[in-house]
C-alpha cells in the first residue's frame, strides 16, 4: 500500500518548508509528494530543492488554474495506489501517516478525510479563527457520532482518495460555484464520491494543523464565498442543501433585526428599557464563546479575539448565502 501527497502551492514558499519538513517526520515513510506550482510569481522550487534528499518528491511548475485543477494535474502524474490532497498551509503530526495507514488496513475506504486543529505557534488569531470554523457553537467542526464518521464529506485540506476513483470521476470540476473559483469545487467533489457509489468516511485519528487564514478580511471572503457556493451546489445537488446551512442567515437577519429594534427603541424613554433586551441574547452568546474559546485555548485573549471570529464566520456565511439565494432564486440572475 503506498501513497502520493498531492500539494498544490500559490506563492507560500514558507508554508511549504513548513509543511515538508512535518512530511520528513513521519514515522510511516510509503510516501511520495507531488508539489504543484500553479503559476506562482514566488515559487517553492529551492525549497523543495532541500528536501530533495529526504523526501521521494516531485516539483511542477504550470500556468495558474486554480488549485483544483492544479490537484487534478499533480494526480495525473503520481503514483501511489492513494493519493492524499493537503492544503500547502497545513502542518503534519508525526503519526499522520500512520494514522492513514492503520484506518485503511482496519476497514478499507476508497476516500476519506480527518479533521483540523490549530498549532500552538500559530497566531491568536489563527487560533481564533480555527476555533470559529470547528467549534460545536458553530456551524463549524465535526459533529462526530458512527453516522457522521460512515458518510463523511472530506474538505480539500485533508483529504485522500483512491487514485484509481478519482481519475474516474474526473477529479475537480471546472466548474465555478462561488466568485472565486477555489470556493465549493471540494464539497462538489465529495458529493460525486458517494454519487458515483464510492465508500468515505472520516479517519478521526487523521488530523493536521490548518493555518487557515492569517486575518479577519481574508477569513471573511473565504467563509463569504464559501456561503455563496452552497446555493450553488444546491442547484446541481438538491441534496447538498440542509438546515443547518440556513443557520448563518438566519442569526444574520435575526441580528439585524434585534440591532434595529433597539436603535428605534433607544430614543423612546417609554420604551427605552427595551434596547438593553434585544441585545442580551447576542451578549449571552459572545459571552459564551468567549468562556469556551478561553477554556479550550486556555487563553483568555485567543478567547476574546474568538467572539469577532465567529461573528465574521457566521456573517459572512449568511450574506454570501442570502445574496446568491436572492440572485440565483428571486431575481433569477
């Protein structure tokens, strides 16, 4: 059994080092990697250049087309029996590998995906982030439970595949689900998995760190965009549309709402009262993600910075939703 990790890479000569000098860690070694440069005015190349000796890797330079053509490229030429996408920001504990390896022996899978976690040298606000896409008091993060782990919808920063199913099924579509084209393309990718009659599920034990993004106007375009996707997909996949994607845009409108019921209120010494109210649900749940943001980074800053993380992730969600809702189903544009 033997493995390609598939990189795509877009001007992040240093998160490659760092990503590489993890892979030469790992205590399982059946590996090869496959780095892909699409287009990148600052390239990788010396970089991979030094681990040229350590790890079994390939570098390829092509025109920019976007990561998910730049992973169908990269799987094309690779030669593992699996091939394992990774995301050039992401960092690998030792036993990633291993991880793989022991869940694909125990039940055999033709794909798969494992969750992330944030390193403790990231930023405040890396961690903050990260605790805003995975957190339960979100709409972020894995739920858990057998059902969930038996069909998984792996996302393109830690995901494996059975080379000979993804050439198959044609890899990453062209197809553009959001405005910038990176955004949806995975989530796509793993519905035609279990569409083609393909077994996923997720490897729990397989977890990486994700840096993700570095501030809030970056974060807010990913998780904007990604919004915008979903209805999107919904149009081609009925089935990829659930209630909890509805949330974003429902604490969206429901924030508006109490926001403009306590400015009207406010003025009115009869009804003054009533500002403070409206609010208090939307201060309990900053509060609340503060309290478990502290506990689960054991920092009471990273706690603080969490609260603005996850009100820019689920605003940002709802209104790439709810603009593509009312472009694509009301004014049919």
């Amino acid at each position: 059994m033997n493995y390609s990790f598939i990189v795509p890479v877009f001007n992040r000569p240093d998160e490659v080092d760092e990503l590489l000098q993890s892979m030469s860690q790992q205590t399982l070694k059946d590996f090869e990697v496959v780095v892909v440069e699409d287009g990148s005015q600052t390239t990788c190349k010396s970089v991979c250049d030094k681990y040229a000796g350590t790890l079994d890797l390939h570098y390829y330079y092509k025109e920019n087309s976007g990561p998910g053509q730049s992973r169908n490229y990269g799987v094309e030429r690779a030669t593992g029996q699996y091939v394992i996408i990774v995301d050039s920001d992401a960092v690998l504990p030792p036993g990633f590998m291993q991880a793989v390896d022991d869940e694909l022996r125990r039940q055999p899978s033709d794909a798969w995906g494992g969750p992330d976690a944030a390193h403790e040298s990231f930023t405040d606000i890396q961690k903050a982030i990260s605790y805003a896409m995975t957190s339960f008091f979100t709409t972020g993060g894995i739920r858990g439970g057998k059902k969930q782990m038996e069909k998984f919808h792996p996302r393109s920063f830690n995901m494996g595949v059975k080379r000979e199913a993804y050439l198959a099924l044609g890899g990453f579509s062209k197809e553009r689900f959001s405005k910038l084209s990176l955004y949806g393309e995975d989530i796509d990718f793993s519905i035609r998995i279990f569409k083609g009659g393909y077994s996923c599920r997720l490897f729990p034990e397989a977890w990486l760190w994700h840096k993700r993004r570095t501030d809030f106007k970056k974060f807010w375009r990913q998780v904007y965009n990604s919004g915008y996707a979903r209805i999107n997909l919904w149009r081609k996949y009925p089935e990829a549309l659930k209630p909890v994607h509805a949330l974003p845009s429902l604490f969206t409108l429901g924030s508006a709402a109490l926001l403009l019921g306590a400015l009207v209120a406010l003025p009115w010494s009869c009804s003054a009262w009533l500002a403070p109210l409206l609010l208090l649900p939307l201060v309990l749940y900053a509060l609340l993600i503060f309290i478990d943001s502290s506990i689960r980074n054991k920092s009471v800053k990273v706690g603080l910075i969490s609260v603005p993380a996850v009100f820019v992730q689920l605003y940002g969600y709802g209104i790439g939703f709810l603009e593509s809702w009312w472009k694509n189903c009301v004014v049919k544009h």
